[in-house]
C-alpha cells in the first residue's frame, strides 16, 4: 500500500515536471502549436481525464505553473523609443506640424512608413518643426549646464541633415533599437537554460 502510494507520488511528480518544462519551452516560443495557458489546460485535462491526475492536483499545478512563470517587462513603446529623449515633445511638435492623431502616426510607423511619406506634402514643413524643436533642446541642455556652448554648437552642426535623413527613413524590423527576432532568439535561449 504504501509503496503504492509513493509510486503514485514520484509518478505526479515526474508528470509535473515534463509538464512544467514542456510548458516553459512552450511560453518561450509563441510560434509552437499548443503553448501558452490554452496548451497547459488541454494537458492538465488530458491527465485529469485519464485518471493520471485529480482535477485538485491540475489546479495545484496550474497555479504553481502561473506563480512561477517569468514576469515580462512591458514591452517598451517602439515608436516613442524611436524618437530619443523627449519624445512626447517630439511626437506633438510631429502631429501638430501633420494635422494626424497620435494614434495614426503610431500606426504609421508601425506599418513601416516613413515620416516623409506621411508628410506628403508637408516635408518641409514638418523639417522645419523638427529642427527648430531639436535646436530648442540644445540650447535648454546649454541653459541648464548640460551642455558647453561648444558641445552645442558641434550638436548644431548638420542638425539639418541629420533631421532630414530621420523623416526620409522607413522604421523597419529595429523600429524601437530593437531586433525582434534578434530579441526571440534570445529570449528562446534564456527560456531552455
């Protein structure tokens, strides 16, 4: 009898950990069929079901698989992350230069299109904004001891340039610094260790 009940004991226990480590590559690619708390509920019923486990038992580890499951950082906003410092200055001196909402140039430039295109015939115009908010930054950073008025002055030079050539490109897989599926893989690495 009781060999019995420790047979049962290392059986649920072996079944709990294939189910955790299972789950856990699961959750760490979303691309695999079956992951995620739906593939962890078909597996738990599949076990109550075939008497492997009580339904007490699933619930135990469904919580257990919920407090121990890693807590992600909110993904940060790719399209503010897009502009620097002060990107909400920026993305209002870009909407009111555009006459849009802010939602629309977040779906903009999530769908990959450049702030010239989004301009049309505003590109200018929308330049023009954008150098004079930047060169207003530079000197509030020389105002507040930030910068030198050397530093300044170099931070000045080719703004133009540097401003146009922004507005000109297309936000692509990097939009926000980031790689994603650089971030995945590295994400899939750090899940199996």
């Amino acid at each position: 009898m009781i060999n019995k009940k420790i047979a049962a004991v290392v059986l649920a226990t072996a079944l709990s950990i294939g189910t955790v480590s299972t789950a856990s590559i699961s959750a760490a690619d979303p691309g695999r069929k079956g992951g995620g708390a739906a593939g962890i509920s078909a597996v738990l019923s599949g076990l109550v079901s075939s008497g492997t486990i009580t339904q007490a038992q699933a619930d135990a580890i469904a919580a257990a698989m919920v407090s121990a499951a890693p807590k992600m950082k909110p993904m940060k906003d790719p399209f503010r992350n897009g502009f620097g410092k002060n990107s909400v200055a920026r993305e209002l001196v870009i909407t009111s230069t555009l006459g849009i909402t802010s939602e629309d140039l977040k779906a903009a430039r999530l769908a990959g299109t450049s702030l010239a295109i989004l301009a049309g015939d505003k590109k200018a115009e929308l330049i023009t904004a954008l150098v004079d908010f930047e060169t207003t930054e530079i000197d509030a950073a020389v105002t507040n001891g930030k910068l030198t008025a050397d530093q300044a002055t170099a931070k000045k030079a080719g703004l133009n340039d540097r401003v146009t050539s922004k507005v000109e490109s297309a936000p692509g897989k990097k939009l926000g610094g980031m790689d994603k599926e650089k971030n995945d893989k590295k994400r899939l690495k750090s899940a199996i260790k």
